[in-house]
C-alpha cells in the first residue's frame, strides 16, 4: 500500500508543477539553502583560518554540512508524516516533488528562446 502512496504523491507533485510552475518567494527551498550556505558560511570563516589551506578544509566542511542538512531535513519530514500519519507521505512527498521538479518552468523558459531562433531572430 506504500508504494501507492508514493505513486500518488509523485504524480500529484508533477501536475502541481505542470499546473503552476516553479514558486518565486524567499522560502523555495533553493532560497533556504543559499541562506544556510550564507549563514554556515559565516560560522565556518571564524572557525577556520584565512590561509589557502584553512580555505580548503572550511570548504569542505561546508559542503559536507550542506549535503547533510539537505538530505536529512525533507527525510526526517517524509519520516514524521509517514509515521503519523502515512496518508499525509502523498502530501509531503507532493510537495518536494512539486520543489524539485522545474518542467514547466524549463519549458516556458526554453521556448522564450525557441521562437525567435525558429523565425530567424537571434
């Protein structure tokens, strides 16, 4: 039954894409995390000092950070939902679908470029 929760909330987040396209506001997940790259950015730069080397490590620590927070926070969202109430996965794996998913927008996009290259005008 899982899987179809899975399903329904892949779908549901493709069509809400296709249907609405990408959000622009300041709390898109792309905008949240170039705010924590910012904000750890910052706490890293104190810690580390300003050498080509201590640039390299507070580098990698950053990245390394990054790539945790990023995975673990929309993971440990699907976690609670599908423990608490597993209908509500369809909802919150909708919704970070609908996040990632940037098809209408690509489109919307790419054609501003298509018809002026088809008719001739660059």
């Amino acid at each position: 039954m899982a899987v179809i929760y899975h399903a329904v909330g892949f779908v549901l987040g493709f069509i809400a894409d296709r249907l609405f396209g990408e959000i622009n506001s300041r709390f898109h997940p792309i905008c949240l995390i170039g705010k924590l790259i910012s904000f750890l950015e910052q706490m890293i730069r104190k810690v580390f000092p300003k050498t080509v080397l201590g640039e390299k490590y507070g580098g990698a620590v950053l990245v390394i950070l990054v790539c945790i927070l990023v995975t673990a926070v929309p993971l440990l969202i699907t976690l609670a939902a599908y423990k608490y109430c597993p209908v509500l996965i369809i909802f919150t794996e909708g919704l970070f679908v609908y996040f990632v998913t940037a098809a209408r927008s690509l489109h919307d996009e790419s054609m501003k470029v298509y018809y002026p290259l088809k008719q001739g005008d660059t």
